[in-house]
C-alpha cells in the first residue's frame, strides 16, 4: 500500500481542527452561561480583570479562556495593551438569544450525544432505538433554544406569509395545529401574531408539553393556545385550517401514517406547513458543514428517535425535498411545494388539492 505522506499530514491537521473545535465548544458554552460573551458585546477592548470583574468570575480562568478564544478566532487580541475584543459581527452568533444566528444552543445539544454516547454505540450493535424521552434533558433545552430565534425571526414574517392565503385566515381567525411542538416555540410565536386565531400544540413527551404550559403563561397566553400530550396519531381535534409540523416529521416512526392523520384532521381547504432541516436530495449535495452537523444530529438523535417507535421509517434529518414530498404523496395529498427557506431549513407546503 502506498500511502502520500503529504495528503496524511493534511488529513490530521484536519483532525487536529476537529479536536480542537471540539475541546473549544466547551469552552464557547461556559462562555455563553457565564456571560460572558454579553459582557464583552459592544464593551469594546477589555483585559482579563476588566472581564473577570464584570462577570464575578475568577481572573487567572477567564484568562485562559480569552487565550483559547482568540486562537480559535472568537475574540481579537492586542498584544501591545494586553486587551480582547468581542468583534461586533461575533455578537448575533454569540452574545444575542434573539438573533436567528444564535448558535451556542447547538453545543447544549452537542453535550447530549457524549451524555448518550453508550446508549448510541449500544443501538448501533442492537439495531434498538432511543425514545426522545430517553435522551439527556441537554437535547431538550439545547433545541428549544436553537430553533426558537428562528422562529421569531422566519416564522410569521415569512414562512407562514409565503403559504397560500394562510396569512389572510389567521388574520380573520383560524384552528391551526403544531404536531410535535415541543417546548411551544414555535407554537407560541404564533398564537402571540395572530391573537384571532386557535393554537394547539401536541407533543408525545409530557415533561415538554408541561414547559410549553409555563411559556404560554409567561408570555400572557391563556385564551388562544391549548397543548396536549398526545402522539401524531393520535390527537382528536379536527377541522384545521393548518397542521405544522415544526423539524420533527423526520424524527417520527411513521412519518406517513402522522400524514395520514392530519389529512384526516384537516379542513377541505387547510394546508400542511412542513418545516425540516435544510438539504439537498442527494449526499452527494449534501457535502458541508451544516449537513455534516445534521448528519450528526440524524445518527445520535434523529435516526433513533424514529426507530423507537412504530414502523421506524428512518426518513432521517438529511430526507431532502424530494424524499419528503413522496411521503406526502403516498399519504393522500396532491400537491408539495417549496415555499421558503434558510440557510438551515427548507419549508414545505402541502394541500389536498
């Protein structure tokens, strides 16, 4: 076997990047809860005491912390007056829970795969699945917190405007489901947009659907939004005016049947809003970060999830366009189409007609 030293000194620099980043998350999300990235946003230049003092954490840590920031490009240093400064283009990424570029939250949920990582290795070899329920609570708090500034950010200034008259009902009053709603993130910016209109939020994991009862209330939402425990089969409300399946279609065993079901608990002419992870339909179209992070998630989280359950299709959360309309199609609807998307999602939406 020959083997070119050169493309092997490449490949463990790559590595060696890799290990690094992943130390480094660590270190990013003991940042983020200590706050110490929103101390440092728009403060400008500061010194490690400056920080430690504003945060009432201990010099000689904070330190190294700011030394590991500036080799991994997060922060900026000047060796002349001993100083480090948050760029302000690193603030939506790092320092700002509302910026639909917050992305510290994905490390909570990074935390979760080494947490599980023996239940992982052991579904490998068993072919089993994870429940969603039996993953570390770290998932959890992890997704709500990624996808929700997406969702303040997309949901009704965009996506829910580029479906077909959608807008126009919720205006007037409409009956619309979130199947699979979590938390209620997505759930609640809506009901807070259209206060005329219905909300349910369904989610098979009842210590969710007790934290989304707590969001509601916390945000004064008592009249128009209702969440319920209950499997994608299973809830019984039906006439929807609109069914939302918010990233979680992939995760379900039975992908078709949750379909089926909410053909069936739809209105003659309600709509299907389908939001799921960005990706192209093929892996070959899927060589990048982003996928190669989703690809993660589907492995340790997605993949399982589904395989817990009944059927354990596996759609997976790199299922693409294409692969997510045939589901809709075999399921009784007539039409799919892509309306909107972002750098880390596609929106789907499907009619009867």
């Amino acid at each position: 076997m020959s083997i070119d030293m050169n493309k092997v000194e490449q490949f463990a620099g790559q590595v060696v990047g890799d290990i690094a980043a992943t130390f480094s998350g660590v270190m990013t999300n003991i940042g983020h809860k200590l706050g110490l990235y929103k101390a440092m946003a728009g403060a400008g230049a500061m010194t490690p005491a400056m920080l430690a003092e504003k945060t009432s954490t201990h010099e000689a840590y904070v330190r190294e912390w700011l030394n590991n920031q500036t080799a991994g490009g997060y922060v900026t240093f000047d060796p002349e007056s001993v100083t480090y400064t948050l760029p302000d283009e690193h603030v939506p990424i790092l320092a700002d829970d509302d910026s639909p570029v917050f992305l510290v939250p994905a490390l909570d949920v990074a935390s979760s795969l080494w947490l599980d990582e023996e239940k992982i290795t052991s579904v490998f070899r068993s072919g089993d699945g994870i429940a969603w329920s039996d993953h570390h609570h770290h998932l959890f708090c992890g997704s709500e917190a990624l996808f929700r500034p997406g969702y303040k950010a997309h949901l009704t200034s965009n996506w829910i405007k580029s479906l077909d008259g959608v807008d126009e009902k919720l205006k007037a009053g409409a009956k619309v489901a979130d199947v699979g709603c979590g938390h209620g993130a997505s759930t609640i910016v809506l009901a807070q947009e259209y206060p005329d209109s219905t909300f349910y939020g369904f989610d098979s994991h009842a210590e969710s659907i007790d934290i989304a009862r707590q969001r509601a209330a916390e945000a004064g939402l008592n009249g128009n939004i209702h969440f319920s425990v209950a499997k994608a089969k299973d809830y019984a409300e039906e006439d929807f005016d609109l069914i939302c399946f918010m990233d979680c279609l992939h995760d379900m065993g039975d992908p078709v049947g949750a379909a089926k079901h909410a053909r069936n608990r739809l209105s003659a002419d309600g709509t299907i809003m389908l939001v799921e992870p960005a990706a192209a339909d093929s892996v070959n179209d899927n060589i990048n970060p982003v996928s190669r992070l989703y690809y993660a998630a589907s492995t340790a989280v997605c993949t399982p999830c589904s395989l817990s359950q009944e059927v354990g299709l596996a759609l997976g959360a790199q299922a693409g366009e294409k692969r997510l309309s045939e589901i809709m199609l075999e399921a009784g609807f007539a039409t799919t189409r892509r309306v909107a998307e972002t750098p880390f999602n596609i929106v789907l939406e499907t009619r009867l007609a």
